[in-house]
C-alpha cells in the first residue's frame, strides 16, 4: 500500500483489507513498515511488543520470521465476537522508528532487496499486506521489490489525482529497472462522499485515467474511522451500519485484488 502524498488512507486502507482478510479467514501477514507505525497502533499491538521490522531489516538473513511476528489483538476480538474459530490468523511484523533507517533514497541495490530476503523463509500466509510510509524513498521501493502487487491509495482531489498519475509512472520506470516480479500495479480511491459533486467528478475522471488501474469499489469517506483505529478494532466488528456497509466495500476490494 502506498503513496507519494501523505495522508490518503494507505494505513486505514490496510487495515480495513486486513479486516476483510480476517473476516474471510484468510491466513494473514501484515508489515508494518511505516516508521510512525500507526497500523500497529490500529491493530492493538501493545507498544513495544515484538522485534520490530526496521531491527530485523538491518540483518535480515539472520532472522526467522516466525520468531517476531505476533498475533494482531483483533483475532481474539473475532474470535469473541464470532464465538468460533480459533484458528484465524492476522500476524503482525510490528513498526517502529528503527525502519527510518532505511527511508532513504540512496539504498544500495542490495539493500532493496533486504525486505525481501527478510520475508523469503516465510510460508503458509495466503496474503501479505505492507503499509508504506508516504514517500518514494528505501521503504517503499523495498516494498515494491518484495510485492506481487502495488495498491496505490488517492483521494478524490485535484492534487491526489495529479500525484497518482505521476507515481504510476515512477512506478513504471522503477518496475523495469528494479522489480519486474510485479504483476498489479493497481489504484484505490478513498474517502469518497455521495454527496459532493467534486468527488464523483474526480472519480469519473480517476475511471477515464487509470482506466486498466482502478479498482472498485471506491472507498467511502466514513466518520467512524476515528473511532475505530481508536478503539484498535476490526472494522468488521464495529457495530454501526455505516461501518458494516464499509466493510462490505472492504470485502469486494480484496477479492478484486486476489482475482487481479
Ligand atoms: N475513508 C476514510 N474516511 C474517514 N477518514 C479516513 C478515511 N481514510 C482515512 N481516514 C483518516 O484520515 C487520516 C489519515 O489516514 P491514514 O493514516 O490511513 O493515511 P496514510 O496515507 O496512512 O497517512 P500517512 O501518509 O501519514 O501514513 C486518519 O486520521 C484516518 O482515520
Ligand atoms: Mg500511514
């Protein structure tokens, strides 16, 4: 998940993938390599609990994954609340700021691939999720070396839509040069509101841009979200029916990207 522009949703869109994943019983890896770490906060992960992705990063051959990853807090809350299945898995490599490390833009071609041997040794997930850092540096493109797929995250702005044209095509010469393994180079707009006619201008127009990119459905702008990466709960479980018509968006939108 990522973006130039900060702010547009790629740790509230991870989330509410995440969500979707656990919902469905998918076996789920989510990264955190943000250095804010805000989807560990949203997740529940207990400050300072498990070695954080930015320690193992620094010798990443060294490290067996399934020695630091952690169980996300939501499984129990689903668990509960569906008085059933205790074998749902949402792991979690936490953040923190020892990634900043690595969040610059002159890595080593070997150092891009540190993630990426990093997460080699792991198996058995059905889906692997990483929340980037709003920008193009190590991070990111240590992601992308690693990912099957890249969701880019917009709102519907003039700035947004400006800027996610402009990083497809970063995206592209990057892809060529560094990560030819990528096979979905994909566009997700969020917070969209019915009611304002700028927003379904600018979605008429992400359709006519991004036209083989775009993935629907669109994200709703959705009030709750506060409250929920609050609470660090599931958007699944949270009891309005806003929140349940979001998630049901959530759920199309992973199984668009599982088909794409
Ligand atoms: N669809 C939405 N409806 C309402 N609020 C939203 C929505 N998506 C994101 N937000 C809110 O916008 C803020 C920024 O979202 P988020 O942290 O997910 O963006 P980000 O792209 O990960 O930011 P950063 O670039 O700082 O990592 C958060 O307070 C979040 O709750
Ligand atoms: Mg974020």
């Amino acid at each position: 998940m990522s973006s130039l522009k900060g702010g547009v949703g790629k740790t509230s869109v991870t989330s509410g993938l995440a969500s979707a994943a656990l919902a469905a019983g998918l076996k789920t890896l989510v990264i955190d390599l943000d250095p804010h770490a805000d989807l560990s906060t949203a997740l529940g992960l207990p400050a300072g609990q498990g070695t954080p992705v930015g320690e193992l990063l620094r010798r990443p051959k060294k490290h067996d994954l399934r020695d630091h990853v952690r169980t996300a807090p939501w499984v129990s809350i689903a668990s509960a609340k569906n008085k059933e299945d205790k074998r749902l898995v949402l792991d979690v490599l936490a953040g923190s700021s020892a990634s900043a490390l690595f969040d610059r833009p002159d890595l080593s071609r070997r150092d891009l691939h540190r993630l990426e041997t990093l997460v080699a040794k792991i198996d058995g997930y059905d889906l692997v999720l990483i929340d980037c850092p709003p920008s193009f540096s190590g991070l990111t493109r240590m992601a992308w070396v690693t990912s099957d797929d890249v969701v880019l995250v917009a709102e519907p702005g003039l700035f947004s839509v400006a800027g996610t044209e402009r990083t497809l095509r970063a995206l592209k010469l990057f892809m060529a040069e560094y990560a030819p393994s990528i096979t979905g180079t994909h566009v997700v707009a969020n917070r969209i509101r019915d009611d304002f006619p700028e927003h379904a201008y600018r979605l008429k127009e992400m359709r006519e841009m991004f036209a083989d990119h775009l993935i629907e459905p669109a994200l709703p702008e959705l009030h709750e979200w506060q409250q929920v990466q609050g609470a660090a709960y599931p958007i699944h479980q949270w009891p309005t029916r806003t929140a349940r018509a979001a998630a049901q968006r959530f759920d199309t939108l992973l199984a668009q990207l599982r088909r794409v």
